[in-house]
C-alpha cells in the first residue's frame, strides 16, 4: 500500500556504529599468547560543506514531514513546500490525504541517518546531491484514531535515498530543497 511505503520512506534511522561490525582478531598460533581483539567503530564520516547542506536539507524536510503528520487536521501542509519541490512535495499531499481520508497520524518521530552523499548533475538550477542511507521506524508508527498502529509492523528498518537540489538563482542566497525521495526495500 502507498501510504506504508511512504511510512517506510520517512523512516529514519540506523546509527553507523551499530550497523558495522566491530573488532577483528588473527587466529591463535601455537605456543604464542593470543590477545583479545580491541573493538573497533566505524568512523564518523566527514562531509563537505556541500554534503553536510544537503544531509541538513534532508532532515529539515524530515522534522517537517513528521511535524505535518503527527497533527494533520493543525498543520499546514503547504509548509511542505519551503523544503521540498516536486515531486517530492506532491507525494507528501497525496500521502496526508490519504491518511486524512482513514484519520490516521503519525506517532512518534521515524529518523534517517546518512551513510554517504554523492554529488548528482548540475544544470542552470544548480548542482544535485544523492543522500542515501538507513530509516527507522522504532518508536514510530502510523496510529488509526484511537492511536492503534494503522501500518505494517514487520519493517523497522530500510534504506533509502533523497534528491536534493542546490538552488543557485540569480538573485539572493542559494538553498537546498528536497526533490526526491526512495525507498530501496533493503535492510540497513
């Protein structure tokens, strides 16, 4: 169903640390004393400017989307707009209208945690950056109105990518807005 999918899609989630395996170890060699393995993390990545912009971007679309959700009936879901384009901004309304017609919301707040950016192509709009990685649904659900979770329970974690385009206009100060959202149906 479209409106789970787009559930999925504002997921968030997966820290990096938990999501990489820790340590490695030789094995032991006769006669020699062995050592336990000192564990280790994935480090942190370090994004350019640019990037860090468009993973901002992606989460300022997200605390929208999820604020629009939670409260459908108070909200102005045109908000939507200051952080997103088509069609991005479109599936959003298409989705809370579904969910308005069921009187559904959004419990909780799903989170979105990148795991690399890659630069897209640029033209006279501006340049395109691809935000992939991990949503998580823990602690946050689809609720019918008297708050019994209304989505698919099974899928906690997936990942996921989101477009974002760096507006360069003629005039005043360039920004990010969100054109473009996927869920790949993979674990992460």
């Amino acid at each position: 169903m479209k409106f789970v999918r787009y559930v999925v899609v504002v997921a968030l989630g997966c820290a990096l640390a938990g999501c990489a395996p820790g340590g490695t170890s030789s094995p032991p060699v006769s006669g020699v004393p062995t050592s336990t393995p000192t564990p280790t993390s994935t480090p942190t990545p370090e994004w350019s400017a640019e990037e860090q912009a468009a993973i901002d971007a992606v989460q300022r679309y997200l605390e929208v989307w999820t604020s629009i959700g939670q409260d459908l009936v108070a909200s102005d879901w045109n908000k939507i707009r200051d952080v997103a384009s088509d069609p991005a901004a479109n599936n959003a309304l298409d989705l809370w209208v579904s969910w308005a017609q069921h009187d559904w919301h959004l419990v909780g707040s799903p989170t979105f945690t990148p795991d690399y950016v890659t630069p897209g192509a640029t033209d006279y709009l501006g340049d395109r950056y691809h935000v992939h990685g991990c949503y998580s649904l823990e602690g946050s659900y689809l609720a019918d109105p008297t708050g019994k979770s209304a989505g698919d329970p099974r899928r906690l974690r997936t990942s996921g990518s989101f477009l974002v385009l760096h507006l360069t206009p003629p005039t005043g100060p360039a920004y990010y807005l969100v054109i473009e959202e996927t869920v790949e149906e993979n674990p992460c």
